[in-house]
C-alpha cells in the first residue's frame, strides 16, 4: 500500500472515531450537528454517518422536524452493537478466581459472574473467554486485570506462580483475532478511583493496598496518567528498603502492633516521591482507626502542608472493574474491524 493511501486511510478512521466519540456524547444527533461539533464538512459527516448506519453501529431515529425542508434524519450512537469482557483473576489463601463482566459499549454490564479455579493457569482464563465468546460473538476487546508487574504482555512478577512470564496477552489475541490488554491490578483500581472522581484538571493519586497473605502494591496516577515505570515495576512498594527481611516484613504487615509503622514507611515513601493530592488506602488488613495512625507517623517525617488527605478505600473492587471497563473500551479506538467470521 503506498503512503497516500495509507495516510488516507488513517484519516479515515480518526474521523470516524471523531464522529463515534461525538455521538456517545452527544446522545442524538443530525447532520449538520455532527458536522458542527466535529468541524468536518457536512459531506464528510453524512457520508461516515451512512457508512456506520449501514452496519448497524449507528440507530436512525424518528426525523425532526422541519420549516418546509426534507426532515433531518436524526441519528442515535447503538451501545449494543458490540461488547467488551473484562476478566479480574484474583490469588486467594485457598482458592484463586475469576470475576468477569461482559459490558456494552456505555460501560453497562450485559452480564456478570465469578468463578472459583485451584490452580489458575491460562487454560483456565481461555476456557472462560471461550464461552463469553460464544455466547457474545459481538464481543471486540478483552481486558484481563492480574495480580502482578505486567511488562509488555507478561506478568513477571506476582502472586500466581503459573501466570508469570506467560504471554498472555499474545495468546489470547491471536486466537480470537481481538484487542487485548493485560495489566496489574493496582494500576487499574487507581485508574478507576481517579476516573470516579471526575476531576477538573489533571491530578496526581494513588491506591495503596495491604492484602491478608499478600505483600502490599500501589496504583499510581501521575498528572492524570498511570505511571507505570520503563519496566513497569512502579508501585511495586513490597521492595522498598524497609531494613528487614522479606519474612519478617511479611510478618509485621500481619501483626496489628506492627502494620500502622510499617504501612506508614511505604505511604512516607510515596509522598516524597509523587507528592499527590490524595492516597486511598484499602485491603482487608487495613482498619478505619489505621488511617489517623498513619497519618501520624507519616507527619513524624513529612511537612504538614505536603501531606495529601488519606482515605479509606471500602469498596476497590467497584473502582478495579470500573478503571478496566474504561481502559478497555479505549482500547477499541480505531479498532472497529468486526472478525466476521464469529458473526
């Protein structure tokens, strides 16, 4: 293909997207609205509108009416006409599992489910995404959140042996020909939680986590992008230099006389470093009563007016699917090539 086709494609596609993005926002739409909000001409904008009616990805509504002229068609964004699966693969002490949901393009859950798995291997994950599949073959994009250090596709390090230094991610999308993205678990619950808080302007935050039988992580959100490191190890707080052995961090992380100082090293740490506006802090070892301790030996090393508001996180599972539900329905951006052969 040469250049000039290739560029002309490429525009192509942005003004889709553009008109796509529009119409989510703008609920309904004619014609000239669309032009109007997308600055395309009129013909560029009625001819993508034709294009994407005629797949069906588009609803054509009742036309509004007129002063004399042929009634404007108005057009509709269709939620349902593709899917996204978003799968959760969390360690458990005795059982690990699978939390999945299949969404719609606004983000709804179509359907929702858990599944307990000893051990979980990819067999196991493919087998799930095999039967979504078959029962949504509209489904365009998987994400996959684990509990890990995710390194272009690959969990290196984590908390489920048979899942690290599997290509994943690869496997998954050349089997069923779709968008996929795998990433750690902590970064997408601080995706999550920022999102949530619909924020003015770009903020820095992050999500702390302290787990029963896990070693702590956090979710880090950087002027309003995850920041993930060049290897990706960033928030990986277990490592921090707490001047002690990996059993014996372990241990005082599970004794209630020892968690707030040691919890505060790791929350000390991040101030210095991200200096962020908030810091949730969740998992099932921490306590509504840990926050105000923390926050006192935080302030034992950090100026009161650099200390950002520390919360208690009750609910992170809601803001982990929420924060892979909006990174994989951004995945499909210039992706919409339906595989028709699972049509």
């Amino acid at each position: 293909m040469n250049p000039i086709t290739n560029n002309t494609i490429r525009v192509k596609k942005m003004n889709q997207e553009l008109v796509r993005q529009t119409l989510k926002t703008m609920k309904q739409a004619t014609k000239s609205t669309v032009a109007r909000a997308t600055g395309l001409s009129i013909a560029t904008s009625g001819s993508i509108l034709n294009e994407l009616s005629a797949t069906g990805e588009l609803l054509e509504l009742e036309a509004e009416e007129s002063n004399g002229g042929r009634p404007a068609k108005v057009y509709q964004y269709n939620m349902n006409f593709s899917y996204i699966a978003c799968i959760i693969v969390k360690a458990g002490l005795n059982a690990h599992s699978l939390q999945f949901m299949v969404a719609n393009l606004a983000g709804e859950a179509v359907e929702e489910g858990h599944e307990e798995h000893m051990p979980m291997d990819v067999a196991t994950i493919d087998q799930l995404i095999s039967k979504l599949i078959s029962h949504y073959p509209e489904i365009q994009a998987i994400g996959i959140g684990v509990p890990g250090a995710v390194n272009q596709g690959v969990m290196n390090t984590g908390d489920i042996q048979e899942l690290i230094n599997v290509e994943l991610e690869k496997l998954i999308r050349e089997k069923y020909e779709i968008e996929v993205i795998l990433e750690n678990d902590m970064n997408l619950t601080a995706y999550g939680f920022y999102h949530k808080q619909e924020y003015d302007e770009e903020k820095s935050v992050a999500v702390v986590t302290f787990i029963e039988g896990s070693f702590p992580g956090a979710g880090l959100m950087v002027n309003g992008h995850i920041h993930r490191g060049s290897t990706r190890f960033a928030g990986e707080i277990a490592f921090l230099p707490y001047g002690m052995s990996r059993e014996e961090q372990f241990q005082q992380l599970h004794d209630r006389n020892t968690f707030p100082s040691l919890s505060a090293h790791a929350v000390t740490s991040l101030i210095a470093v991200m200096n962020p506006e908030t810091i949730a802090l969740t998992g099932s070892l921490m306590q509504a009563a840990d926050i105000d301790l923390i926050r006192q030996e935080c302030l034992k090393n950090i100026p009161e007016m650099h200390m950002p508001q520390l919360i208690l996180l009750e609910h992170p599972d809601e803001d982990y699917m929420h924060g892979l539900i909006t990174m994989t329905l951004e995945s499909l951006a210039y992706s919409y090539q339906l595989v028709e052969k699972r049509r």
